[in-house]
C-alpha cells in the first residue's frame, strides 16, 4: 500500500488523516460529555473540569490542524474511483455528506476558538502555555460561537450516522466489502 491513493483505494496518508480525525472528534465527544457533566470543584477519572477543558481546547486546535492538511491533501490527490457496489443515488448523498462533514470539521474547532476567546476564557495549551489571544471579550461572539459550536456538534452526528450507516449496508448488507478501502493496514 502506498502514501498516496490508488484508483481502487486509499493511501496510507488519507487514511490516516481521516482515523487521526474520527479519533479525535471521539476523544472530544467523551471529554465534552464529562467536562460538562461535573461542577468546577469536581473531579472525573482524576482530572478536574479544568483540565478537562483546557484538553479539549488544545485537542481542538490540533484537530484543526488536521482537517487543514487532511483538506489540503484531499485537494491535491486524486481520489480512488468509486466503489463498484455504489447506486448513483449513494454517490449524490456521499457527496452531499461530505461536503457538509468538511464544513462541520472546520467549524467546530473555529467556533470553539470563537466561543472560549472571545468569553475571555483563552486556551491553555496542553496547560503548557498560553497562547495569546486575537479576540476581544464579546458577549454576542461568545454566544454566537458557543451556539453555532453546539449546533455543529448536533450537525456532525447526523452526517457521521449517514455514512457510518451507508458503511454498514455495503459492508454487512451487500458483502462488497467497501469499510476495507479505508480501514489502517488493509490491502
């Protein structure tokens, strides 16, 4: 298998662009969930909301940085042919879901930014350092970005329940094995 994309299946760089992002999306689901579960002065599996926050904050500025390279990659490569088992009708909706996937993936990670600098919460990154601040303290940015945050949250798991579930028909379905195209260390 090589770096680059074959016309009958993903590189290694694709695919590991694409698992960095689902893994890390996973990673903030389940911070999110817990982060927001507890109070202030609470602890979960050992870490304080705090932690838990900065975290989530440094990982989504990481994700960022992926779905940067994974759009420029996807860009500047070609794309396998598609799928022999897909309708036509699955290559409109899988065009349609992944441009609105792109869209959440950029947008989550910005209206985050948006939402904790501009509510004057500021990233502390990795709790290594602080990275400087570009926003002014606005309360209807804050809002804004926290909305629209929340939102795409809600947005991704619909467009992620689409294609997981068009991955299962083809997969346990139709038998056409199409998951093998993405999954790591397939041939």
């Amino acid at each position: 298998m090589g770096l680059a994309n074959s016309s009958t299946r993903y590189g290694i760089v694709t695919k590991t662009l694409h698992w960095l992002v689902v893994l890390g999306f996973l990673n903030q689901y389940v911070v999110a969930k817990i982060m927001t579960a507890i109070e202030g002065n609470e602890f979960a599996l050992g870490f304080s909301q705090g932690s838990l926050y900065n975290w989530h904050k440094s990982i989504g500025l990481v994700i960022l940085a992926v779905v940067v390279i994974r759009y420029t990659w996807r860009k500047t490569t070609r794309l396998p042919d598609w799928a022999k088992g897909l309708a036509d009708w699955e290559k409109k909706l899988i065009h349609l879901y992944e441009k609105m996937l792109y869209w959440a993936m950029f947008l989550m990670p910005l209206s985050g930014y948006l939402f904790v600098e501009s509510g004057g919460f500021g990233v502390q990154f990795f709790g290594v350092t602080r990275l400087p601040s570009f926003l002014p303290r606005n309360e209807t940015l804050a809002w804004l970005g926290h909305t629209v945050h929340i939102i795409t949250g809600y947005a991704i798991v619909v467009f992620l329940t689409l294609h997981i579930g068009l991955v299962i028909k083809h997969q346990i379905f139709d038998k056409d094995r199409i998951l093998h195209r993405m999954l790591p260390f397939s041939q």
